[in-house]
C-alpha cells in the first residue's frame, strides 16, 4: 500500500497526516496565507513521500461552518489538482478539531501557536484515520 495524505485545510494552517500500510500518524503544518504556496509545499511533499492519494476533510455539518469556508475547501483542491495528478477523496471532517482538543488535553496553553498546531496536525490524523477505517484499510 503506497502513502496517503491527510488535509485538514484551515484559514491559517492546513495540518498534514500521512499513513503507511496501516499505520497513520500526524506529519506537519503548512501555513495557508498564501493558496499557491501552500499548494507548492503540498505538492513537494507529495512528491518526497511518494503519496498516492489525498484526503481532504470537509465540513458537512453546515450549521457551524459557512458554506464560505467549504468553498475555500474545494477551492484550494481544485488548485492543488491542476499541480499534481494524484486523487483527491472528501471525507467529513465534523467534530475532527473538537477531538483533536479532545486528545491534547492539557499541558499547553491553548492560544499558543504550538498547540493549535499540534491540533491542525491530529485533526488531519482524525480525517484520515476516519477514511481508512471506512475504507476497511485499517
């Protein structure tokens, strides 16, 4: 099984997980201040890890995220897709950043950079793991 990428896409961060066979694990952050570097980072790291398929989270439950930032969603993979040719699958990301807090419980401040960081990069773990166990991968 090749490696597949996990997007959890955010207005200031996007977290990334990666899984491997059947093991998933939180990998980086890359800042989405800018749509084409953002894209560009993604790209090079789908390149470096030989991804061959990529898992976006969307919000599906619409009543606590504007159809503004779902837009922004399909807006940054309809870009990505134009800079590699790699597939791109949806899942529903709902409740993914609350378990995310969840997880982390305690220890950081939560208004830290760091923390919401960390929180970026388990809640891409959450969206991929939820695909794989969908998909009977894991």
């Amino acid at each position: 099984m090749k490696k597949i990428l996990g997007l959890d896409v955010g207005d200031a961060r996007i977290g990334i997980a990666i899984a491997e066979k059947n093991l998933v694990a939180p990998y980086s952050i890359v800042s989405n201040r800018n749509l084409q570097e953002a894209i560009a980072e993604i790209a090079k790291i789908c390149r470096r890890e030989e991804i061959s398929k990529i898992v976006i989270g969307v919000p599906k439950n619409q009543e606590n995220k504007s159809m503004f930032q779902i837009d922004k969603t399909y807006l940054f993979a309809r870009e990505l897709s134009k800079i590699i040719q790699i597939p791109i699958i949806y899942v529903d990301e709902t409740l993914t950043t609350k378990e995310a807090e969840r997880q982390l419980n305690g220890g950081k401040d939560k208004k830290s950079l760091e923390y919401k960081e960390e929180i970026d990069k388990i809640a891409a773990k959450l969206i991929l793991e939820q695909y794989l166990e969908k998909n009977n991968k894991i």
